[in-house]
C-alpha cells in the first residue's frame, strides 16, 4: 500500500488519517550540485524513499516531494535552487497548518539535506511563539543519517577515510534509491578541502562551504555501491520506524506545550 499523500483518493485520505494515528511525515530535501555525478534533486529522493520505506513498516503519511528549502551556500553552481530564508519559514508554517487542518496533529520533519541543519531549528523556536493545533517534531540529519559513524558494520565497510558530500555514503543511498540517475562515469577526483580561510581563527563567516568545497563535492565517491546504500537505507529506516511509533505513543509533548503557554499567558 501506498502511504503518498496525493495518491489517495479523498475518502482514502480521511481513512489513512486514522489508519496512521494522525502523524505525518514531512521529508524535506533540496536541489542542488552534487558534483558531477549525482542527480540535482539527490537529497530530496533519498529523503523520500527513507520516508516511504519507514512509512511501510510504521505507518504514517508523506508528504509530498518538498524541496523549497535552504540552499543559498550552492547557488553558484548551475542548477541549484535558493528559496529566501523568510519564505521558506513562511511556507514551512502554511504547509504544516493546512496539514493539521486535514486532520493530521502530529507532524514529523525528516531532514535529508545539511544547509536545512541551521534553518529547521529556527522554526521549531517558532512553535513557541503562539499555541497551535498540531504538535512538531523535527529529525535532523544526526538522528538518522549520522547514525552511520557508530555503526560497527558499516565502519567494517566504509574504505574512505574522509566523506562528506556526494562522498561514498551519499552515494552509496543514491544507487539504493535512484540507480538509474548516478552517473559514476562522471566523477571527478575525490575532493578535499580547500581551505581558502584556513588563515583565520576558528569562526564562521557565510562563505564558509564554498572556501572548502566550491563544486559542491567532498569525499570520495569511487568506493560507492549499491549494496552499501541498501545496508544503510536498512539502518535507517529500521530506527526511524522506531522513532515514530514512540512520536504515535507520545502524549507529554502536546501537554507541555499547553503548560508552556499557559505558563506564558500567550
């Protein structure tokens, strides 16, 4: 069974809200470079198809395809789409509103994309602003992606030694979701960092992706294969499903936000 959002008919959807206990799954990806052989959209499919998996074992409902998110650090490279901050907040609070408004009180932001690291806890704060009718729940990409870096198995498969974006891991997801969209005979050579401000002290300044990695590639990919993406996919999707029956169990978050705001006089 399909758990999509849109691939419901009306009445079917007014089911699958009961059927999932109200709790929706918002997996949010980007487009952007990912060197010079991963697909343009390549957060935002792994991102759903880890969605859609989970959705099989626990089932909730996903969203749709959402990729109006944060990405301005790769906009100059062809291709890339950059939503200014304001309105992807303001989108953000739309789309979860009108998902409350269908019925759905529990909503589950799935991070698949890191420039969305910085934005998406700004609009978990904003949750605290005025009482709503739904409760959010955000999964960064440390609580499902990096769970990875403790895994014994896939320390035991891992060959780089350095990896990070479109690097053997990202890759390996990609050939275990979209096989058909890597183009490995494409790569470039595996790529380090750059290190154009490593004369300043530790700090951030807002150039700081592209001083290290200015074609939006790091690590190498050339170790990436598809039976690495399903074992990862498997890690991931067997803990998240985890993750959401407890979300489907929980009843403090939603009682914590009424004492909030009852605390606050809001």
């Amino acid at each position: 069974m399909s758990w999509k959002w849109e691939e419901f008919t009306s009445p079917d959807f007014a089911e699958a809200v009961e059927a999932t206990q109200g709790v929706c799954l918002l997996p949010i990806g980007v487009i952007e470079r990912h060197g010079t052989h991963l697909p343009l959209g390549n957060d935002l499919q792994v991102v759903r198809e880890v969605a859609l998996q989970v959705a099989e074992r626990e089932p909730v409902v996903v969203f749709p395809e959402f990729f109006l998110a944060q990405t301005h650090e790769t906009k100059s490279r062809p291709g890339a789409i950059a939503i200014r901050q304001e309105l992807i907040l303001q989108l953000l609070e739309n789309v979860c509103a009108e998902i409350a408004r269908n019925g759905l009180r529990k909503i589950v932001l799935l991070n698949g994309h890191g420039g969305n690291e910085f934005i998406l806890p700004v609009f978990m704060t904003m949750m605290l602003e005025q009482p709503r009718d739904y409760t959010l729940y955000l999964l960064r990409l440390s609580e499902w992606w990096g769970l990875a870096a403790q895994d014994e198995g896939w320390k035991a498969m891992k060959a780089s030694e350095f990896d990070y974006h479109a690097g053997e891991q990202e890759t390996s997801f990609a050939l275990a979701s979209r096989p058909d969209l890597v183009h490995l005979d494409r790569l470039s050579p595996p790529a380090v960092p750059q290190k154009r401000l490593a004369h300043l002290p530790k700090m951030s300044t807002a150039t700081w992706w592209n001083a290290d990695w200015p074609d939006q590639y790091a690590g190498d990919a050339t170790h990436a294969t598809v039976e690495k993406g399903e074992y990862l996919m498997g890690l991931a999707v067997e803990h998240l499903a985890g993750v959401l029956k407890a979300i489907k169990e929980d009843t403090a978050a939603a009682e914590l936000e009424k004492e909030f705001f009852a605390d606050s006089g809001t």
